[in-house]
C-alpha cells in the first residue's frame, strides 16, 4: 500500500551536530513514496491493458496552455448549438475546479474499428461512398454504445486502484463532461491533436475512443508526445463540407458528425448535398489520414458491427417505424438522436441517392421516390421540409462548388 503522507522534515542539525552523508529519514521517505508511486503507475497501465484498453497514461493536469484557444473558439461561435460547451466556461481547461482535489488524469484509450472486417478498411469505406443505395454510418457507431463501455472499463480500473492503496479520490468521464479531453491525452503522451483536431498516435492512428479518471494521487505523469502530421494536409482538403477551417480549427457547424448528431434543426441546404449518403458521423477525414494505416482493431466484442450497419440499405432504415428504431438501436449511440432526426438525416442522404440514380438507376430513383412520398403526409414539419428537399433532388444538378465559404479559407 502507498502511504500518500507527506513526511516530515527532519529537525535541522546544528554545527556541533553537523548532518551525516546519507540521506535523512524523511528524503529516504520521500524516496520510497516516489518509488511507490511509479511502481503504481507501472499497475495501472498492466491493468488498463488487461481491460482493454490498448494505452494508459498519466497526464498533469495543468492545461493553462489550452484554455486561450477553447476560448477563441467559443467566441467565434464554432461549437453551434452545443451550449454544453460554454456552459462550464474554462472549467474545461481546469480539472481541478471541476473535480476539487485533482492532480493528475489517467488517460486511456480503446479502439473501436471492428474486428471484422477487410484489411483494406480506409478503401473500402471511400468505396462505399460512392454508393446511392447504402447509408454510411461512422465506424464508432456501428456497434454498442462507448460510453457504457468506457465507462464501465474505467470504473473497474479504478476499483483495481483501490484494491491496491485503499480509498482515494476520483472521478470517471468520457466524453460526458467538460473534460479536454484530447488536451489532457496529449499532454500524457497518448498521441498529438492532428489537425482535423483528433488525437493522433504514430502506432494506433485515430480510431479509438478515450476516457479519463481524475485522481488526486500524485502519480508521476508521462511526457507528451511530439506532432507527426508535418506538411501533410490530407484531413483538410478530405473534408466534404470544408470543416476545417485551417490546421487545428474546426468549424463544428459546418461538420457532417455535428449535423447529423449535435444539431436538432433543419440542415442548412448548402451543407445537405455535400452530406452525400453520410447518415450519422462521419469518417471522412481518419479515412484519408495516412496514420490510419495503422489503426488497431477492437479486441472487444461490444463494438462488433450491428444491425448490417456496415452496409445497411438506405430506403430500409427510412422505413423503420419510430418504435422498431427504438427496439432495433437499443444500446447504440445512434439512439440518443431520436426517430426525427434519424430521418431527416436519412431524407438527405435519400436525395442524394436520388439526385445520382436519377441518372444511372431508374429502379433505385422509384424505389427511393416511394419511399420519400410514403411518409410525406405524416411527417413532423422538420422532417417534410428535408423529404420535400429530397423529392426535389431529382431534376437538380450537383453544384460545381459544393460550400461556398463564409470567410476565406486559410492555408498552413
């Protein structure tokens, strides 16, 4: 057990008494709690991995550096409709306040591409793309919901603690707080913010989901990891609905994930044609990340591929009843959206189906045309507006410029 006492300091010797060569009681203390303290880092990052979690690190949670730029972005109203994001101010950027006693954050991360599934991943989901008939899903999404199993994981690594050294302060997230947590990855050595603003390891890619556990024991924290994009831009110029603005700066409004899943409106029409098939999430910048070669593979059967949604038919999932949305995505992230937004977000991705296979699938255009004129009449306002938009898809050619900018783009 770690004796988390801070020693005394020994009484100061006099000069007739001078101090002996070696080192005091309390330094020898110190010595060993230190000791003590690595020993148990060195356990925690052997028990992350037996529960599946494929890196653990221990970040200082001092995040002074980040709080100028997450208030930057807030003030240029980047986050949209996410008041969540400004409601704890720069909390975010404190752990501290927003767990009292914190000095440290376990960080670890588990990655989710499924087991399952073609060697040549990044391929085969651009190819898929391409595809009127099939709804893309993000790969995230596609099996159980993260944030059960996270959570759960983490919650068993921190009763491993506490089996170890007793009762000790903590606090378990992922993302399901105002946390930074990308920031506080980074800083533990985890990987780098890539510029589409996802951390990045040279040895894992960015497909993997992180949690933190918030502690207020000493632990000795991990350096941070040096960036590795150099001059590649790939995730930028990937980038459908021209999202990123510039490396590191994310116009969320304007990104398909928060379209499709943050966003409770009417999708902007500039954005719905660029949107393509892409029903929730999107993947499009990891896909184009040459780090993502070397993604891991999910170890975890919760993140199995369900429901077909590696290759789901789009008019199906449109056909799905508000109560077999329910049943059928039952423990999936998808859920939280609601049966409305499920189809708004499938209304564009049908218009787009039909505003291609109007040319080059007659049998596909009717078939997504009766699917579209099936729920008009019974559609919520917000719904018939995007199936109205859709129905209209089919005489209307593909704009040459797909997003024209609200500000000029910039470079670097």
């Amino acid at each position: 057990m770690i004796d988390r006492a801070v020693p005394a300091p020994s009484p100061e010797s006099t000069e007739t008494d001078p101090a002996p060569a070696h080192a005091s009681p309390a330094s020898e203390a110190s010595d060993a709690s230190q000791a003590d303290l690595a020993a148990l880092a060195a356990s925690v990052r052997a028990w992350g991995a037996e529960l599946g979690f494929d890196a653990v690190r221990i970040a200082d949670v001092d995040l002074r550096h980040a709080e100028a730029g997450l208030l930057a972005w807030l003030q240029a109203g980047y986050h949209g409709d996410m008041d969540y994001m400004a409601n704890h101010g720069t909390k975010r950027a404190r752990p501290g306040e927003l767990v009292p006693g914190t000095v440290r954050a376990i960080v670890a991360r588990m990655p989710y591409l499924p087991a399952q599934g073609p060697d040549d991943w990044r391929g085969h989901e651009q190819a898929r793309l391409d595809d009127p008939a099939t709804a893309v899903i993000s790969l995230y999404a596609r099996g159980r919901d993260y944030h059960k199993v996270l959570r759960n994981r983490l919650q068993q690594l921190a009763a491993r603690i506490e089996t170890a050294i007793g009762a000790f302060g903590y606090r378990v997230f992922t993302d399901s707080a105002p946390v930074m947590e990308v920031a506080l990855a980074s800083q533990g050595g985890l990987g780098w913010r890539g510029k589409h603003t996802l951390l990045l390891d040279r040895e894992g890619g960015s497909m993997f989901f992180l949690g933190e556990i918030l502690v207020d024991i000493p632990l000795p924290a991990d350096p941070a990891t040096e960036p590795h994009c150099g001059q590649c831009r790939r995730c930028i110029d990937v980038c459908p609905t021209q999202a990123i603005l510039a490396p590191y700066r994310l116009d969320a409004r304007r990104c398909i994930s928060y379209l499709t899943i943050e966003h409770k409106g009417a999708i902007p029409e500039a954005l719905r044609a660029p949107m393509g098939n892409r029903i929730y999430g999107c993947d499009d910048c990891q896909v184009a990340c040459p780090w993502n070669k070397f993604a891991h593979r999910a170890t975890l059967p919760d993140f199995d591929v369900r429901n077909g949604f590696d290759a789901p038919d789009m008019v199906e999932l449109f056909e799905w009843s508000e109560a077999e949305f329910n049943q059928r995505l039952e423990g999936s992230p998808i859920r939280r959206i609601g049966h409305e937004r499920w189809l708004r977000n499938l209304a564009v991705g049908l218009g787009n189906g039909l505003r291609s296979a109007g040319v080059n699938d007659p049998v596909l255009a009717e078939r997504i045309r009766a699917a579209l004129m099936a729920r008009l009449d019974e559609a919520t306002p917000l719904v018939r507006e995007h199936i109205e938009w859709a129905l209209g898809q089919e005489t209307s050619p593909l704009p040459t410029v797909l997003v024209p900018l609200s500000r000029e783009r910039e470079r670097g």
